[in-house]
C-alpha cells in the first residue's frame, strides 16, 4: 500500500503505483484487457500524439481555451518526453494493442501521462492534476478525431521515407543495368529458353517497377494529408469554435513543413477509413512488386551446381547448421516474409475499414498499428535489400555466356530468314543430339545461302 497511490471517478477508485505516470483510465485498461503477449501500441504513434498535444495546446492557447501557463508547462513536458530515448519513453506507457474501439485508450494514456508529469513540474503529486487529462488536455479534441489524425500523421513521415528508401534502391538497381548493358544473356518465359535479352533489359525493368510503386506511395502521402484535427465527436462542432479548426491545420502544417489541409466533410472522415485503406494498398502492390523481383533474384542465383548461376548476391551470413560452406539469399528471404506480413495485415484493415458503423470508424486502433507496422516494416526492409543485397549484385559471366551459348534462345532471331518450321526442326534435332543450336542454324543458313546462290 505505501507504494501505491488512490485515484477515484465517475465509476470507481483503484490503486496506482504510486510512480506510475499515468491514471485511472489507464490503469482500467491494463485491468480490462490482456496485455503478457500484447504488442505495445507503436512508438512512432505515440511520439506523433505527443506532438499533436503539443500543437493542440499552441492553438488553445492562442484561443483562450487554456491559459498561457498551462501551455507551456505542456510544451516543456511533451519536448522532455520526446527527447528520451526508446526504452525510457515506452516506460510511460504501458497499455497494448488490444483495447477498446476507437483510440480511446490511446488517447486517455497520453493525457494522462502528460497531465501527471506537468503536475510534477508544477510540484503537485501524480493523480492530483492542476492541469487535466480531460479538461486542458482534451480540450477542442475527442479521441474521435486525434487518433486518426495522429495515424496519418504517423503514416505520412514513414511514407516519406519510404520514399526516400524506394528512390535510393531504384537508383541502384538502374546503376547495375547500365553498368552491365553489354552483356547479352537468355531471357526466359515459363521458365523456358525464350530469346536473347541484356543484363540492362532485367534490371531496369525492375528499376521501371518500382518506379511505378513509387508513384503509388506518393499518391498515398497526398491521400492522407486531410487531416481529421478539429472534428471532435463525430465530426461536429461540438466543443470547438470553426476558427480553431483552421488554425490548427494551419498549425500542424507548419510543424510539418508541409501543406495539410481540412477536411471537406469532417463526418466522412470520422466514420470512414479508407483513406488509410488506400495507403495500406499501395503497400500491398509494393510488396507484390518485391516478391517478384524476390523471386527472380533467387532463381537467377541459385547455386552451385543445381543452378541457373547467373547472378552473384552478396553473401551475408552462413546458410545451414547441418550443411557445411551452404551460402542462401537470405536478405531476399527476409525481404520476402516482410512483404507477406504486409499482404496479410492489409487482409485485416480491408476487414476492419468495412466494419466501420455510423459516426465513427470504431477500428481505427487495428488499422492503426498494423498499417504502421506495415510501414515500418518496408521502410527497414527496403533499407536492407538495398544494401545488403542490390548494392552487392554481380553478374557470373562465365556462367551467363555458357547458358545463352547453348540455350535455345536463338531460335527466334533465326526464324525469319528460315521459317518457323525448319528452326523448330533443328530446335529438336539440337535437344536430341545435345549439339549447339546456334551452330546448327548458321551451318542451315550457310546452306540456304549457298542454294540461293547457285540459281544465280
């Protein structure tokens, strides 16, 4: 008991620890929901919600909601919570992902958490609150708006970078296809011998790719940026003048230093999400894009013996505990189970954005944190496969020549001056005798030269 402080509402009293930053409504979630396995809600989030506080308390201010006081004491804890690393600011909040619709929860802790340390600040105990979770740290607010405006803005910096990732690996993977563009090799459709291609074709290709995904994420940082600040419950005017509705974009578009801009039906975006479900699909078409590429980068290295060999990938770590001087593609391995957590998170917010009811998206918390884990999981992935893998590639060039020498890709290139039946002829008679095509078709040519040349 000595270690444990009272607190007391509208419901019922319970016991905090007495060091504990944050409060009732708090302390209620961890007592309601199951939190031994339950991931964290994410950090990237919580610091944006912090920052969202903050600016909230600028615009109040400005309007007299809160006194000048109150407004920096707020900003003098939020800029001390933000300055901590990791671990010492997760530590002041402690619920997890499963909670109730809405945000709520999240919404409530950061308050809390906030109104405790200005407390502090202020020489007061934790839970005696001079300046209020709900009062001056809600105030022009409800969790209806903050939670999924502090979603995008948590979404819109990781779509920058990510952007700035995609951009950085398309770079490379252009830099690869210049750099060997006179190197002829077999292209293959069906897996099958098909015609002569470059070095440059496959790779800018690749390049071309995930240049139109990157129109995509741009496409999807614009998406977001109508901001739900200032539409509190449901959407309406309740608790909020229209003059700090504009303010407060204009606010956050400064912080930002980008233009955000409101909403044109504050309802529409209380009680919808699919905004946030059309960034979550750009993602999955990403993910689409890196697991074909994925694939092929496999298949073009695999090695030694049972190969194709056609490509070198950096090597990165030993590939079996069973079997000795084993080399695997692991980074492409790694980027490949990435892109399936995406395709399957998208699965549950395409879910969660149709079950929405009414006046509010009562979801939005899943669609939040697997959004951004999605996010955070390709701005990372795309980082490590840029550098520990593209970066790394080189071409086998001993191996290419001796495929496409022997391969069947020819066959077309010949098929005009011979006709399609007699390539396919020496194609088979070449599969049988296990003989150079390419060697057959010149000696056939040689003779339909030397035939039309006689008539002369």
């Amino acid at each position: 008991m000595a270690h444990r402080r009272k607190e007391k509402d509208w419901l019922w009293e319970m016991k905090i620890s007495k060091d504990a930053p944050w409060g009732l409504y708090t302390q209620r979630v961890l007592w309601v929901y199951p939190q031994e396995w339950v991931p964290l809600v994410p950090e990237i989030l919580l610091r944006h919600y912090i920052q969202a506080k903050a600016v909230y308390a600028a615009v109040n201010a400005r309007f007299r909601k809160i006194d000048q006081e109150t407004k920096r004491t707020i900003h003098e804890v939020a800029k001390e919570l933000l300055k901590q690393d990791s671990a010492s600011f997760m530590s002041n909040f402690p619920i997890g992902q499963i909670q109730s619709g809405g945000g709520t929860s999240t919404n409530m802790m950061v308050n809390e958490v906030l109104a405790n340390l200005a407390s502090a600040k202020l020489g007061k105990k934790f839970g005696k609150y001079p300046i209020h979770p709900n009062d001056h740290l809600n105030a022009s607010q409800s969790s209806n708006d903050t939670f999924p405006g502090v979603t995008k803005l948590a979404s819109y910096t990781l779509l920058v970078r990510l952007e700035k990732e995609l951009m950085k690996l398309i770079k490379l993977f252009k830099k690869k296809s210049l750099a060997r563009k006179q190197i002829k090799k077999v292209g293959r459709t069906h897996l099958q011998d098909a015609v002569i291609i470059s070095f440059w074709d496959e790779f800018a290709g690749y390049a071309r790719t995930l240049e139109k995904n990157l129109k995509y994420i741009k496409q999807a940082q614009t998406d977001i940026k109508e901001l739900n600040f200032g539409g509190t419950a449901t959407g309406s005017l309740q608790n909020i003048r229209p003059a700090i509705r504009k303010e407060l974009i204009k606010e956050f578009s400064k912080v930002y230093k980008t233009k955000f801009i409101q909403p044109k039906n504050y309802f529409e975006q209380n009680s919808s999400s699919q905004n946030l479900a059309r960034v979550s699909q750009s993602l999955v078409l990403l993910s689409d894009s890196f697991i074909k590429i994925g694939n092929d980068l496999r298949l073009l290295s695999s090695w030694p013996l049972a190969w194709f060999g056609e490509i070198i990938l950096p090597t990165v770590q030993a590939g079996s505990s069973i079997m000795p001087g084993k080399v695997n593609p692991s980074v492409v391995e790694a980027l490949t189970m990435i892109c399936a957590k995406v395709l399957w998170n998208d699965q549950m917010i395409q879910t969660l954005t149709r079950q929405a009811q009414l006046e509010l998206q009562q979801f939005m918390p899943g669609i939040s944190f697997w959004l951004i884990e999605s996010l955070e999981l390709l701005v990372s992935g795309v980082e490590m496969f840029g550098s520990k893998c593209v970066a790394g590639i080189k071409p086998n060039k001993k191996r290419i020549s001796e495929l496409l020498e022997w391969s069947f890709a020819y066959a077309t290139d010949y098929s005009e001056q011979l006709g399609y039946e007699k390539v396919s002829e020496l194609v088979k008679i070449a599969l049988k005798k296990k003989v150079n095509l390419r060697e057959l078709l010149e000696a056939e040519l040689s003779k339909k030269w030397r035939k039309s040349k006689s008539k002369k």
